[in-house]
C-alpha cells in the first residue's frame, strides 16, 4: 500500500531534478531545465502512441455523442458522455500492481504470466512507482518503454490484456502526502518529482490521453487531495476510484462525488509482492464490447466498472432502461434506475442491495434473502444536478459498488 521509499535517494533524485533545494524550486524545476529534454524526449514517443490511441477512442465517442446529442443539448462542456448505450460484458483486472521496477519483485512478464495463467484475470496493468522509472540522472530509465513493449506482446485480444501505468505520490515524507494516482494509458513519464499534487493536476491535464485513478485514498492521514479538491479539467481524465485502503473508502468515495469528480469504483491490489492478481479475491471490474485494449480505454473514458471483492460476482446500474453506468445524464425531471447483481459461481448469494444518492444518502433498499441474484429499482426526482450509486452485499460480507448514473434537470 505505502512503499519503502529510500529517503536518501529521493532526496538526491529531487535535488536532480531540481537542480536545487527546496520543494517550490523543485516545482520551478520540474517547469523549465533539465526537464524540457524529458519533454522533448517524451514529445517523440508520443506521436506515435497518441495517433493510436486518439483514432480508436475518437471513434467510439463519436458514436456516443451522435446519439445523444439531443438528450445532452444542456450538458457542461467536455467529454460527458450522455446516455451511454451498448451491449457490454464484465471483464475483471487488476490495475495497481508494482515489480522489482520499483518496490516489488519480479519483473512485468512475471506479472502479466501470473496475472494470466494463475489469478485467472482478463486485464492487468504494471504501475510501478513513477520517481522509480527514473535513473539516478534524473532521465527516464528504460523500465516503462520495456514495460510497455512487453504488455504489448503479451496482449492477446479476447484472451488476455496487459498494460503499463505509473504511480504518482505526492510528498514522499518530504512534505505530508495528499495522495497516489495510478496514470494509466500515458506512454510517457510525467515529470519525476511533483510535490504537491496542483502539479500532478496539471500533468493530467498536458496529457493528450491519460486515465487516472484515486488510488488507495485516506491510506495515510490526509492522503485525500485536499478533502478532493475539484478541478474540471482534471475530472476529465480523473475516471477511477480505487477502493483499497486501510481508510473508510465508502464514505470517502462520496466525498469526492459530492465534490463533484466523475470518478467509478476500482478494487486494485496494490501488490509489492509476486502475488499480482492472486493476493485475494478483490477485483477492478468493467463493462466492454470486447476484450481489447481500445474497448478498454472506451470503458474507462465512460467509467463503466464496478468494484467488487468476489472475483466472480457482478453488478450493474442502468438508468431510462437502456442508459449504462458511468452515463451523464440531462433533461430529465425524474429517472429509473434498475439495478442487478450477479454471480457466476453458485452458492454464493446476496443479503441485501441499496441505491445511494449524495450525501452518502440510502433511497432505497431491499433483502435480496441469500439468493444468488438480486435486483433492486426507483424512480428519483430529480430536482438538480443528482446521482446515483448501488451496492449489493454477499452472504458472505463481500461488497460490490456499481458505477454511479450522473443526472441533471
Ligand atoms: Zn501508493
Ligand atoms: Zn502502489
């Protein structure tokens, strides 16, 4: 969860980078000097990998913006997706993992082949610590372009999906941490020492393509982002909400809603040991077209997943019959949301389920008697800007947190 991170070395890393002491000319540092080459470095790698990515996504989004475009006349700018409709199934991943990259063990192959051929997972992503893909210069080592090209010869479409990411922590002890983020689907390094996460915001919004999580929050005291400080740019690409953690991540989780992020439910594993996937039964789950990186990265710009802690289980959230979860939804004076939980493997059944709204706020719930399905249904007024969450609880205590439905007068 928290990593062991050499003081000395950041120290030393940070005064690279810099090119001086204290934090504020770190920041200055990470703007201007030494660190233009890793953005100009980082400019090349990038055209190709944008080029790709851009493509599949403008695509999709496309489709998704025609479609709505009369219900959503009224949205905010910005990528809000409208009524998201498809036929989708749930994949399960994990998307926070370390290797000896940085301060866990074995190598990424390790990772994705356990990940695979043990843990049984559709999707794993690599994100080992970002000031760790950095050599003692202060460039980019070569771990994450090796990471990135070994995900891409392990990925088979259909079968298996393997990814590379990077951990962003703010502080390192220096000064308190306000939080970690995964970066996900950013094929170059942000810059090696941000202190204070404004600059890590500011990362995510130069990223021509990157998804981001809040990942394990309120581990440490504080590691919250400010009590989630919003910023609109930023909820853009800020998809996921990891719901790890040694802090109250249900009730945090509507903090940073009723903060105003547009952020869906992940269970990643954080793992520092050679148990990637295998550590226990929790799983980041989403709901794709196909098991294809490009269906991938769709699902996460719609924020189609759920968390759940039974690798077999699943729920879904649909909003106006035909609306997925993770759509952002206007015009409407009141909205049906329906609800349903799953599981694959029998025996294990369901005590109850619940539709929360702001304000971590119960609308209704029901005893779903131990049955291995559940279903639950309401019609909300919907007199502002709302949303809606649900939760389905196991016999067994396991708990699984759909996608929330955003909607507006
Ligand atoms: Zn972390
Ligand atoms: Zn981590």
């Amino acid at each position: 969860m928290t990593r062991d991170h050499g003081i000395v070395l950041l120290l030393v890393m940070a005064l690279l980078a810099a090119g001086c002491g204290n934090g504020s000319s770190a920041k200055d540092g990470a703007d201007s000097g030494s660190t233009d080459t890793d953005a100009d470095t980082d400019a090349d790698t990038d055209t190709d990998a944008d080029t790709d990515t851009d493509t599949d996504t403008d695509t999709d989004s496309d489709t998704d913006s025609d479609s709505d475009a009369g219900a959503d006349a009224g949205a905010d700018a910005g990528p809000w997706n409208g009524c998201v409709e498809g036929s989708f199934s749930p994949y399960f991943g994990n998307f926070h993992a370390h290797t000896a990259d940085s301060d866990g063990e074995g190598s990424p192959a390790d990772a994705f082949t356990m990940a695979r051929d043990v843990a049984g997972l559709d999707m794993m992503a690599v994100t080992d610590h970002l000031e760790q893909l950095y050599n003692l210069l202060g460039m980019p080592a070569a771990d994450y372009p090796e990471c990135m090209a070994t995900a891409e010869e392990m990925t088979a479409d259909g079968e298996f999906l393997a990814l590379c990411g990077y951990e962003y922590g703010s502080g390192f002890g220096l000064v308190g941490s306000t939080g970690h983020n995964v970066v996900l689907f950013n094929d170059y390094l942000f810059p090696m020492v941000q202190l204070d996460f404004h600059d890590f915001y500011q990362s995510v919004i130069e990223s021509p393509s990157c998804v981001t999580e809040f990942s394990h929050p309120g581990d440490e005291a504080g590691m919250t982002w400010s009590n989630f400080e919003y910023d609109a740019a930023v909820d853009e690409k800020m998809n996921l909400f990891d719901f790890k953690g040694n802090g109250d991540t249900w009730s945090l989780y509507f903090q940073a809603l009723d903060a105003g992020w547009h952020v869906s439910p992940m269970h990643d594993q954080d793992n520092h040991s050679a148990n990637w996937g295998t550590a226990d039964d929790t799983r980041s789950a989403f709901y794709m077209g196909a098991l294809t990186i490009a269906a991938l990265y769709d699902a996460m710009q719609d924020r189609r997943s759920f968390m759940t802690h039974d690798k077999d289980a699943a729920i879904r959230l649909m909003a106006d019959a035909t609306c997925w979860m993770g759509s952002v939804l206007s015009g409407f004076a009141s909205l049906a949301v329906d609800a349903e939980a799953t599981d694959a493997e029998a025996g294990d059944g369901y005590a109850t389920m619940e539709l929360y709204g702001p304000g971590q706020t119960l609308i209704a719930s029901v005893d779903c008697g131990g049955g291995e399905s559940c279903a639950i249904g309401d019609t909300i007024d919907v007199a502002g800007p709302t949303y809606v969450v649900a939760r389905a609880t196991q016999t067994d205590g396991d708990v699984l947190v759909s996608a929330p439905v955003w909607v507006a007068p």
